[in-house]
C-alpha cells in the first residue's frame, strides 16, 4: 500500500524505474519495481539485507541487464553502451582505490578516468571531503571512515548531476556523518539528484526528502520526509500504584490497552493518546492517580519494521 503516490512527470524526473523485475534463475529478486526520482531530491532506499536494493543500484548503473522494465536516468534510457549518460552520474557502489598510490594520486587517476581537464577538481573534491591533511598518504593506510571519503570523492570528481550511493556512511564517525549529510544537503540544493540506499535508518531520514522501502523486491511504501509526523504511531504509557485498579478502570471506561514486560500499559487508542487528561480526571477520582504518563512515538525503525511486518515479514 502506497500511502502518498508518485508525481508522473517525465520532465522533472531524474530517475525513472516502471515494472523492473531481476531474475536470477528461479529466483525473483526484483518482481514489479517501480519508482520515480524528482530532480533536486535525496532519494532514501530502505529495506532488509535481500530485498533488493544492491540489485537496483547495480541495473541502475548498468552493471547488470533487467530480465524486464524500464529504466531512464535524466530522460536516456540506462544501458551499458550509453557512455554519454554516464558522464553525468556519479556512484559509490563499494569503496575502491588503488592501495599502494596515495590519496592525491587515486583521485587524479579518477579525474582522468572521467576526464576532468580541470586539475583543480583534485585538490576541490579532497577539501568537500574533509581528505586534506590525508592527501599524501598511501590509500591503504586510511581508517575506514577516510577510505569512505575518498569513494565519496571520486564520485563527485567530475559533478555529475546524479549521484548514486550505495551505504555512503558507513564506517563513518558521527562526525563524517554530518560531514556527508551537509555536502549531500549542498547538492540537492545546487540541483543535483541523490539516490542514497542506507540500512542507517535514523540518519537517513535527517538528509532525505522521500524515503521508498523495498522488502522481497517490490516497492511497498514511500514516504515524505515532511509529513512523516502524520504516519509514525503514537501510544500512551501509562503505569500507577494499583496496577489492578487500574486496569480495572482502563476495561470500564472501554480502553485498549496491552500490558508491558516492564508491568506498565501501553494504550493505542485515539482518544487516550489524543486527550489524555480525561484519563487521568477518572484516575484521580477513584483515588489512582498515575505515576507514569507520557505520550510515545513511534521512531522512523518502528514504523520501517512494522511496514515489514505487515508486508510479510523477515522473509
């Protein structure tokens, strides 16, 4: 079930995915897909370890053929023979460098590599990722959080108007993850569209627009980032002396309400999560006033893990 739908229009579309499936033999790793990309957006793509992700990317770039569907990056139909499109797509897929050259060396093979005349976008693409006190030091003696860097890097070397990142912060410090999260924020500003797969799912909701979750290969819920608010579950806890009386209360006045391994209660109802003073006016007036009560919200990993759930589970 989609709660918001996609907006069809080709013209703003960076990314265009209509009934992608990817078999491997028997088995359906991509059944139905379909997705679309606004220019300008941050694209999140979520979903289990298998359901899919690593297989979009990849047919994305070409480097695996759809057994069917469709698939457009900025208005050109994606094949691997499509080396002009390529020129305006950047993508960390996995961190790769040449260990023994050092840091200015690998990005200067990478500037050749998309032929970049420019000399200066070395030294440019070094500074955006914070590899400047590392230029001259042997790729393979980087932590893992400035071997990320350098991937992330060499995929805006030549400002592509796409960038395609497969777990971009992963390894990272909580300060790298800022750092990534403001240069993809500058992007996206600047106009460029960033399709951003993470199993991070708390920092990913900080840096995307609109996050799709995939499970079992299809597309099963997109969400904007803007009215998440309006989908996350809340539900009132609730816990007081007399648990007994309590519950006794909660089943006369009508509650729903489940009782928690901790002993408290856990209320979903709309009318106790939406006034929940009236609860407490019928507490109080049989002599149980509550020691606990406190709205809760449901987090981004809730309501992704329930979308599962609901979708068929850890399957």
């Amino acid at each position: 079930m989609q709660i918001f739908s996609r907006q069809k229009n080709s013209d703003r579309a960076a990314i265009q995915i209509e009934g992608l499936h990817k078999n491997f033999g028997n088995f359906s790793a991509l059944n139905n897909l379909s997705l679309e990309v606004k220019r300008g957006e941050i694209y999140g793509f979520l979903g289990l370890n298998g359901a899919g992700k690593t297989t979009t990317i990849k047919t994305l770039l070409a480097m695996l053929r759809p057994s069917s569907g469709k698939l457009h990056i900025l208005g050109e139909r994606v094949y691997a023979g499509n080396y002009k499109l390529w020129d305006k797509i950047g993508y960390l897929e996995e961190t790769t460098f040449y260990p023994e050259l050092t840091v200015i060396e690998n990005m200067d093979i990478a500037r050749r590599m998309q032929r970049v005349s420019d000399k200066a976008s070395v030294n440019q693409a070094i500074c955006k990722m914070g590899l400047e006190p590392y230029k001259n030091k042997k790729a393979r003696n980087l932590s893992m959080g400035n071997k990320q860097r350098l991937g992330l890097a060499k995929a805006i070397i030549h400002n592509p108007q796409v960038l395609i990142l497969d777990e971009p912060i992963n390894a990272l410090d909580p300060a790298g993850v800022v750092e990534v999260r403001n240069m993809l924020n500058d992007l996206a500003n600047s106009g460029v569209t960033v399709f951003i797969s993470s199993h991070l799912i708390e920092e990913l909701s900080k840096v995307a627009t609109r996050i799709g979750i995939i499970h079992n290969g299809h597309l099963v819920q997109e969400i904007e980032m803007d009215r998440l608010e309006q989908v996350l579950q809340k539900n009132l806890a609730l816990d007081g002396r007399d648990r007994n009386a309590i519950k006794r209360v909660l089943k006369e006045q009508g509650y729903t309400f489940e009782e928690m391994m901790d002993g408290h209660f856990k209320l979903t109802d709309s009318h106790a999560v939406d006034a929940p003073e009236r609860l407490v006016e019928l507490l109080v007036g049989v002599n149980q006033p509550p020691t606990l009560l406190r709205i809760m919200t449901e987090t981004l990993e809730g309501y992704f893990l329930r979308t599962i759930e609901i979708t068929g589970g850890n399957q």
